[in-house]
C-alpha cells in the first residue's frame, strides 16, 4: 500500500495523521499486494493467509487499540523516539497488551538501543514468535535485506524477487510496511493495534470492525507456514521525512538455509529472551 511522500509531510510530532500500514502474503506464487489474503496454487481461490494463521493471530480478545503511554513523550522529536525514555514507555505498553493475552514480558537484548533499525525488526518479530511457542525466523539475508528496503523506501510491502534464495526453495511469503517513530512502535501497530479502532484505525486495509482485512500484519508475523519449515528473513529501515519507514519480508521454504547476515543465535546470545 503506497504512501506518498506529501502523506509523509503532513504529517507532524504533535499531532500525527492516521497511520498507514501495508500487508502482503504469497503462497505458491499468487500474490494479492496491499492486503492479507492471497490465493493459494493448490486450492485456486482459497484464502492463503487461513494457512498461515495460528492461535493468537487474530488479534487482541478486546480488539481496537488499548490506550498507550509513549505517544506524547514519543512523538516530541525524532531524537526522541530513538531515546530511552521513548523505548521503555513502548515496551511497556507491548508488555501491558502481552499481559492481557497471557504471554510472558519482552526480553531486548542487550545493547538493543544501538543495533540498527531492521535488525531491531527482526529481532521483535522474532520475540513475539517464540513468546507464544512458535519458530523464529532463523535470520536476515542480504538478498531479503535489499528488496526489504526498496519496500520501505517506496512505502510499500516488499516482495521476492524469485522463489529460490540460495539451497532453499521458498514456498510461502509474508511482508509487512508501516512508517512510524521507531521499531518498537512498528511492533505496537503491526501486533497490538492492527485491528478496528473506529477514526483511530491505523490499518488501512481494516476498513470496520468486521474486515477482512483487520490484524493483517499481525497474521503475518504470527505465521505458521506450514510444510516450509526453512524461515529467513529481510528486513529495513529507510527515512521517511519526520518518520522512518520499516519494511519486513519473510521467506518460509524447504532445502537449507541460505547464507545469513544476522541471527537468531546471536540475540539469543546477547540476553534475547533470558526470563
């Protein structure tokens, strides 16, 4: 789902305009971009993201949007949304809404305040897996990486550029674009604020309460692909005037894993997760 550069413009610190997000999901090759379903080869018509789905994927029990405690400290500059008090309101607010659907508090990483911005993505994605029993995304390839960032620099869900990366031959795949303050926060919109809020709605793609489209982004980073248990990653993070624009893209696939730039290992090494 595009978004233009006078979108970016508009927009202010004090009081930001309604945030867009994109969501796109790929099964066998048949692609619907800009939204959360697709058809799958196998079943021509059938909705791909139902295959990917598992339990906790749609959303938040009460739905809509909790209320958040970072806004204001958050959105005072963009050198305040990368700060440490911007983070760990956001964090708290992740932990507040985990909380509330039973899953165990967010564990950074050490030093996660200056990894950059896509591998703090990944890293995320990665936590919110693993805290509700799912398998990571082993880690980020370059070749994902670069279509990753030609998706957040046009302010649109990324793509593959072919089916084999590497050993693996992919099968399914999952992107997802949102331009906000920092990694956190996209974490906040895609999982905890991906459904109905009325005029809040920050998804695009959730046009009512009862859309289709709601928690989209959401699906996708609680995907289970399932027959394609290679999982690889590419993620980014480019400006977007006074916001960044965040771009993940997932690969689930058979074969080996392809060549890695960063992993799961290596969080798990500096303290990711350590309860």
């Amino acid at each position: 789902m595009s978004i233009p550069a006078a979108h970016h413009a508009a927009r202010s610190w004090s009081a930001r305009a309604r945030m867009v997000l994109s969501a796109a999901v790929a099964v066998a090759g048949l692609v619907v971009v800009g939204t959360a379903t697709a058809a799958s080869a196998s079943a021509a018509g059938a909705p791909a993201s139902a295959a990917v789905r598992t339990a906790g994927s749609a959303g938040p029990a009460a739905g809509g949007r909790p209320a958040v405690a970072y806004a204001s400290t958050c959105y005072a500059s963009k050198t305040a949304a990368a700060g440490p008090a911007c983070q760990r309101l956001l964090v708290a607010d992740i932990n507040t809404a985990r909380a509330r659907e039973g899953v165990r508090p967010l564990v950074l990483p050490r030093g996660y305040a200056t990894l950059p911005a896509g591998i703090q993505v990944f890293v995320l994605t990665d936590l919110e897996r693993v805290d509700r029993g799912l398998a990571p995304l082993v880690g980020m390839n370059d070749t994902l990486n670069a279509r990753a960032r030609l998706g957040a620099a046009a302010g649109n869900d990324p793509t593959i550029a072919a089916w084999d990366l590497g050993a693996e031959s992919g099968r399914i795949w999952t992107a997802n674009q949102v331009a906000d303050a920092n990694a956190l926060e996209a974490d906040w919109l895609w999982m905890y604020a991906d459904g109905w809020a009325g005029a809040d709605t920050s998804n695009v793609n959730c046009t009512s309460a009862h859309s289709s489209g709601c928690w989209g982004h959401r699906h996708n980073i609680l995907a289970r692909y399932p027959g394609a248990p290679v999982l690889v990653t590419g993620t980014a993070a480019v400006s977007a005037g006074t916001f960044t624009s965040y771009a993940q893209l997932a690969l689930a696939g058979t074969g080996r894993t392809p060549s890695l730039t960063y992993t799961w290992v290596t969080a798990l090494a500096a303290g990711a997760d350590q309860h």
